[in-house]
C-alpha cells in the first residue's frame, strides 16, 4: 500500500511549477541577502527545493535545471562560477542516492537527513573558499541552522502542493 501511495502518478503541472518553484527560490534568497545585507551569514534556499524535489518526484527536477540555476546564484552572490553549481550538485546526488531510504521515512528523519547532507556541502563550500583565499563566512553554523528551518517549513509547504497535484 505504501509503495503504490509513494509512487502515485502527478499531474504534469508540477513539471512546470517546480522549476518555477526553484527559480523563485533563487530569486527569495537573492532578495532576502540584500534585505538583510548587514547580516553576517546569507539564507541559502535553492538546495532546500532540490533535495526536496529530487527526493520525492526526481524525473521533475533533472540534473541540469538544478545546476543552471545554481550557476545563475552564482552571478547573483558574486561568487566564482561554479561554487554553488557544486555544492547543487553535491545536494541533488545525495538527495537521490538517499531517496528509497527517506522516501518512506517520518519527516524528522528526512530533515535530519537533509541537515547533515548540508553540513557537508556547506563545509566543503567553506573549505573551497577558504583555499582560494575568499573570505570564508564565519558564521556558516547559523547559515545551515536558517536553512534547516527553511527547509522544514518550506518542506511542509511543498507537501501540501505535491499532495493536491497527485492523480487519484
């Protein structure tokens, strides 16, 4: 019954609103780290949907969306190109190579599974800056705190949109 329940079919409109979903996070992040520039640490949403969407309808979420779009916050954060697009990258894998697991699994375990996917892909984030002599944010445990909450209440706000748009 699980199984069949998990695997249900979804409307073709999420093929179209995911990537409109992820774009937007894009863009909410852009302006929430302007807003808040005085802020020492920046709120960092795209993996938010990626693990989310590569977890539970992964044939909407392809590989190279995820990754142009990680490049575009690249331009927008003024880091080096391909920063992000790795660490999107580093997210989406292990949003996948996770998902028979968490799939099935009580939501508090798939947002302990997405903090300590986060955890590595923000330390190793830091761990690049801090070799190419970029100015290594200090304050990066607040930043994965921010997006683990992001990810809980944005999360929740996706469920309820993939539960309305799955076929019956």
């Amino acid at each position: 019954m699980a199984m069949n329940q998990a695997n249900r079919d979804y409307k073709p409109v999420l093929n179209l609103l995911i990537p409109l979903f992820l774009f937007l996070l894009v863009v909410l992040g852009y302006i929430l780290g302007e807003f808040f520039d005085g802020l020492v640490f920046k709120m960092w949403l795209l993996p938010v949907g990626v693990f989310y969407w590569a977890l539970f309808i992964p044939t909407a979420t392809p590989i190279i969306l995820a990754l142009t779009l990680a490049l575009l916050e690249d331009g927008l954060a003024g880091t080096p190109f391909g920063l992000h697009g790795l660490a999107i990258l580093g997210v989406h894998y292990m949003a996948l190579s996770q998902r028979q697991s968490l799939i099935y699994s009580p939501f508090a375990m798939i947002v302990t599974g997405f903090a300590i996917n986060m955890a590595v892909v923000m330390a190793a984030m830091s761990g690049v800056m801090w070799l190419l002599e970029l100015p290594v944010n200090l304050w990066v445990i607040v930043s994965w705190l921010f997006v683990v909450v992001a990810f809980i209440l944005l999360a929740k706000w996706f469920e309820m949109v993939r539960h309305k748009l799955m076929k019956d």
